[in-house]
C-alpha cells in the first residue's frame, strides 16, 4: 500500500540477499485517498528505487515479478507496462514468465468484495455476491471494461484461458486472491452478520481453490487478506501437492517469503 518504510526493507533485503527472483503480490500503490499526494508513485517513487537498486548490483539485480490488486487503480497498468517494456520489471498479470526450470504465471484479480474500487473484481464461479459485499457490476473503475466482462466474466473462466492445457508440475502461481477455505483466507467476520445473514469468514476464491485442487501446480504465492495469518496461526498450507503461502500482513512490518522452488515445503517467512 505505497509504505516507503516497507519499500527501503525490501530493497535492503534484495542487496543483502541477492535472490534471483522477487515477486511483489499486489496492493503495492499508495490507497486512492492518498493518490493526490503521490499522482505518480509508480514512476517516480517505485521505479526510481529499482533503478537505483540495478545501478548497484549490476548483473546480481534479480528479476521483479509483479502483479497488482484489488486496492491499485488500473490506471497506473500503463506505467507498469512502460517499465516492462524497459526491462526494469515484468508485468505478469494474465501472462506466463518462463524463469530457468520454472513457469510463472500471474493473476491479479479477486471474487467481489465491500470496496468500491471494481478494477482487479470478477464474479468467482458464478454470479453470487456473498452478502455485504458489491457487485463487479456496481461500484466504480477507473479504466472502461465492456459490459458483458463485468457481467458475464469469472475468475474461473479466466484461469482455464490463462493456462489451456499447459503442464503445471514446476508452475509457481502468483494470485493476489488466497484460494477459499484455507488458513489464508480468514478476515475477521467470524460471528458478524449483514442484514441479519451471518457472514463467511473465509473470504477468498472458490475457482483458485478448485483451479488448484484440479490442475495442481508446484506452488501458489497470495496475498489480499491482511489479516489471515494471524487469525489462522498459519501463512502456508498445501492443497494436494501444492504449497500455497501468503505474505499478507496487518502489522506495521514488510512480511517476507524466501522459498526455493526446488524445495518449496521449506518456505520460510520473515516479518523485518
């Protein structure tokens, strides 16, 4: 969410460190209420530091990996996209990223949610909407989508087009959305209730959940839910064969997975 204090943790763990991939899980832009203090983060706040962080490492600078999420205007795409096609980052939202062994491949969107920024929302598997929550069809966007996208449009759907039949054994999923029903879905709705209708604490995605049920890929890496890993007492859990970790946090803190995809069961989490 724009934290400078957050950014200068990372970009002294990336020279410390020197991992070979980062991945940056969305939710990266100042909120919508700060936007008018910093019109320009992408460019001249986030982009001003890698560079700097590959004018010092040279050929150790790692490959960035990102998507955004459901708190980022799609507006700022364009200034992603710009800085992708300078080799400063890759944009992998909807795309796949061959990275040495491995197939990254990045999905930013999330099932409805109470917010009213509609950008990174798509109906799940259907076109329920949990209650208290809006529509992908209400609200407000920042950029023009076709109607029959917001209408008709699902993460499931999505997620079949993104893959086909392509062999996921050593693919590692960067999702902004946490698959539901898993400790890294839990928001602190537990005994709340919207028009007298209890609410689901866990909040993620049904067509993740089933997507990765289904197709299982080596690894999943998610985020949105701030809260989860301290409600649940967990960030990583499997599904099948996959790993599926969170780097989701509510502290003050940047939390921080290391992993190797050759052993990914032994991820690692750091709150610095």
């Amino acid at each position: 969410h724009g934290r400078a204090a957050r950014y200068e943790r990372l970009c002294a763990a990336i020279m410390r460190e020197r991992p070979e991939v980062v991945l940056l899980g969305g939710d990266i832009l100042p909120h919508a209420f700060h936007s008018a203090n910093l019109p320009n983060f992408i460019r001249d706040y986030l982009c001003v530091k890698l560079r700097q962080l590959r004018k010092h490492m040279g050929n150790d600078y790692p490959k960035i990996l990102l998507i955004l999420g459901n708190d980022d205007p799609r507006t700022e795409e364009g200034n992603v996209l710009a800085e992708s096609s300078a080799d400063l980052l890759d944009y992998i939202h909807g795309k796949r990223l061959p990275v040495a062994a491995f197939d990254f491949y990045g999905y930013a969107c999330v099932p409805p949610t109470p917010f009213q920024l509609k950008d990174w929302e798509r109906y799940d598997v259907s076109r329920y909407v949990p209650p208290g929550s809006i529509s992908p069809e209400e609200g407000f966007r920042s950029v023009e989508v076709p109607e029959h996208e917001i209408k008709w449009g699902t993460i499931d759907k999505d997620l079949e087009s993104l893959v086909c039949d392509a062999c996921l054994a050593h693919a590692i999923f960067l999702f902004h959305t946490p698959p539901y029903d898993t400790p890294l879905d839990l928001a602190q709705l537990d005994g709340q209730s919207y028009d007298h209708v209890p609410l689901d604490p866990h909040v993620g995605s049904i067509a993740v959940r089933r997507f990765i049920e289904r197709r299982q890929p080596l690894m999943s890496l998610h985020g949105h839910i701030h809260e989860s890993a301290r409600l649940s007492g967990e960030w990583k859990t499997r599904i099948g064969r996959t790993v599926c970790v969170t780097a989701a946090h509510d502290g003050p803190e940047l939390a921080m997975v290391r992993f190797d995809p050759e052993r990914p069961a032994d991820a690692t989490r750091e709150l610095l």
